[in-house]
C-alpha cells in the first residue's frame, strides 16, 4: 500500500490511479443489471466512492458529524503526518460549467469568523464525462477555495441568491479559465465582505462586513502564523 | 415474455418478481467495486430501473417528453391494449414516512383544469428498505393519488410551503393508514380547491378555488362520462 505523506501525494495517487480510468454505476435487481448514467447518480455515486477509496489508501479521514444539515463546512477532515486538513470531495460532469455548490454563503461567512484556518480547506474535485457504459473520470484537481472562484456578472462572487438573499457559493469555470479565478485568498475574502455589504442583514448576530473582515485577518493571522 | 394486458397485469407482474426481492447498486472505478446504499442512490436508480425493467416485460411506456422542469405530470404514458395510461413511479425507504413529491402544486392545479383525466394518473409505488449489501424491496403498491394523499395538520391536503406559497403536494404514510387517506377522488379534488382557497392568487392567469372546481367537475364528467 502505498503511503500518503502530504496533500501532493493524495493528488497524485487520485492521478496516478484514477485520471482517464473508466467506471461504471450498475443496478441489480432480481439479478437484472442495469447501468445507470444520469449526472446525478454518477455524482452521488463518485462522492461515496471516493472517499472510501482514498481512506482504503491509507488515508485517515474523518467524516465531519454532527448535523446532517448541508451548512455544514467543510465534509471531511484528512490526518496527514499528523497535521489536519479540511477537505471536500465534488463532482462534476466536466462537458458542463461545473454546477456543485460549493458552501452555503451564510454557513461559510460564519464558519470563517470563528475559524478563518478554514479557508485553507482543500477541494478535491473530480470532472467526468458519462459514456453509454458508464463514465470516464476526465482530470483531477486539488484547489483551494479562491482558485476556483471568481467575481460574477452581478455579485463580487459566483453566488447562487434566493427570495433576495445569498445563498450557495458556485464555482467559476475554473478548468476552462483558471487564470480568470480569483488570485489570491485574501481576494477571495474580501469578495465575501463585499457580498454581505450587498446583502447586509437585520439579524444583530451577524457581523458587519467590516467586523467580519478586520476579525478573520486578524484570527488568520493569530491561527496560522500568515498573513491573511 | 409475459403479456401486460391491464394495469392489475402490470401490477401482478411486479409483485411476483421484484416484491422480497434483493438489489444492490455497485459503482465500479479502476476495477475497485463498492457498494452504495444510502437512500438518495437507492431511489435515483431504482427509479431508472423500474421503467426500463417494465419495458423489457413488454410494457409500452413513454417518457413524458418536452421542458426537463419538474412541474411536468405525470412521467409517464403507459399503452396497454390500446387505453393510455398515465403513470408514476416512485420509490421511498419505507422506513421513514414517504417523502418523494407526488406534484407540484400550481402544476397540478393548472393540468387538472385543462385535462382531469389526469387525475386519474397511476402511482406505481415501491417501498425498499437498506440493508449492508444492498436494499430489499419490501412492498409495491398501485395507487390512485387521493388513496395516498390525506388533509394535513394545517392545511387541506399534505403539503410543502415554500415562502408562504403552496409548493409540492406530499403523500400521506398511506402504507401504515390507508384508511386515512381521502376517501375519494371527488375529496382529493375538493381538498385541492380549499388550498387554492387559502393560498389565493393575484395572477389573473389562475383561476379562483370556485371556478377550478366547477370546470374540474364539468369537464371530468365530458371527458371520462363518470362524475368526478
């Protein structure tokens, strides 16, 4: 087996392994098989998949409990020589712009106030293609949050918005244009400043843009030892 | 092969084959199968199973074709020796109460006004329960709509609101109370009636509750030569 000692050797394990390999998603009932290839259920299925087979690998990863609710953020926390690392697994099929949501706007903007190291988490992220048999995995990518995201047409970032507020975080086109993506984290985070300044809320427990911002520097820089 | 030539056939057919039966749903990725059974994966293929499994059996069903929204109803048209059928299948881990969405509401209310012979669309229905290795299916059933729908705590029939507008239509847990759901058609329809009645609309394009019951009933009547 081989051994992971640090995030680039998970990347290249999934490369090595998975990157072009064929697979398939196959029904059995009544010993009847049936492949199954809408987006949905390859995604689904992937997104268990993996998982178990990185953890097989010798990963040891850790399935964020606790609420089942989808705010949630990150899904998972990988132990690598002893150091954690928030990471996530999404798929998508990679002949569209890639649709998975990426955090809830609210959940994420919460979540990095009392824990801005969680900006770091790490987005292993799968494009496939489906075939008539099943699916081929077409790239593989690592990413950090601010690399595959960017400033939309309306908002400071991709943003999915509901009966007038923010809610999910999309992801840009990052594998056509990565260079469009955000440059930096910090770029990133104050794209979600600007958002809540767009949408600024009546609710006294969340933070002004400008509290959330000066605080996330600031804790960043208490949690990490960089600045932000 | 067998021959399908009623809806009972269709409906015998599936309980001698599929009913107590085991299925399981592997992915398969670099020859590495695993096995998934969570409830989300289970449905989605079994609801790509089922129809093509009757298909096989010689069933002549059709995908209702046209927009890809989910407002469209039902899914299918099922031929069976010359009659058309309309037709739904639905799949819930009959563990939990069902929670699939049987309808849109305003889709609802809007093809019954134009066509309620719909009304009379068919529910195939198949409760499965997981297991490690798989899933079992523990009961099917046939089901006109008003004999697994019910009135609900607030409002007149079992129903999902979404920012105070009536959204999805829910099932009842009809597989535990039966005797409790609508006693009739004619109910199901005076139920949908008393929801528009509290959920009134200012679009001009939708008929008020009084208007929609009286060319319900009109129309049922001209179209099926039975009263609604």
């Amino acid at each position: 087996m081989s051994t992971i000692r640090s995030l680039d050797d998970l990347y290249q394990l999934a490369l090595l392994h998975l990157k072009g390999k064929r697979g398939n998603i196959v029904i059995n009932l009544d010993g009847i098989p049936k492949i199954s290839n809408s987006n949905d259920i390859i995604g689904n299925c992937l997104q268990e998949w993996i998982p178990r087979w990185l953890s097989e690998r010798g990963l040891e990863l850790q399935v964020h409990s606790g609420d089942s609710n989808t705010q949630a953020f990150p899904d998972f926390k990988a132990t690598i020589d002893g150091y954690e690392y928030d990471m996530e697994v999404k798929c998508w099929n990679s002949l569209n712009s890639p649709g998975f949501d990426l955090a809830n706007f609210d959940g994420l903007y919460r979540t990095l106030f009392n824990n801005p190291g969680k900006l770091n988490a790490k987005y292993l992220i799968f494009g496939y293609t489906p075939v008539t048999d099943g699916f081929i995995i077409q790239d593989i990518y690592l990413k950090n949050i601010w690399e595959i995201t960017s400033k939309s047409q309306k908002y400071p970032i991709g943003l999915q918005v509901k009966q007038g507020n923010p809610y999910a975080i999309r992801p840009f086109a990052f594998h056509k244009r990565p260079d469009d993506c955000f440059e930096t984290r910090r770029d990133f985070v104050i794209a979600l400043a600007e958002t809540r300044e767009m949408f600024r809320s009546n609710n006294p427990e969340i933070p002004s843009a400008q509290e959330w911002l000066g605080r996330v520097e600031k804790k960043y820089k208490i949690y990490t030892g960089e600045e932000l």
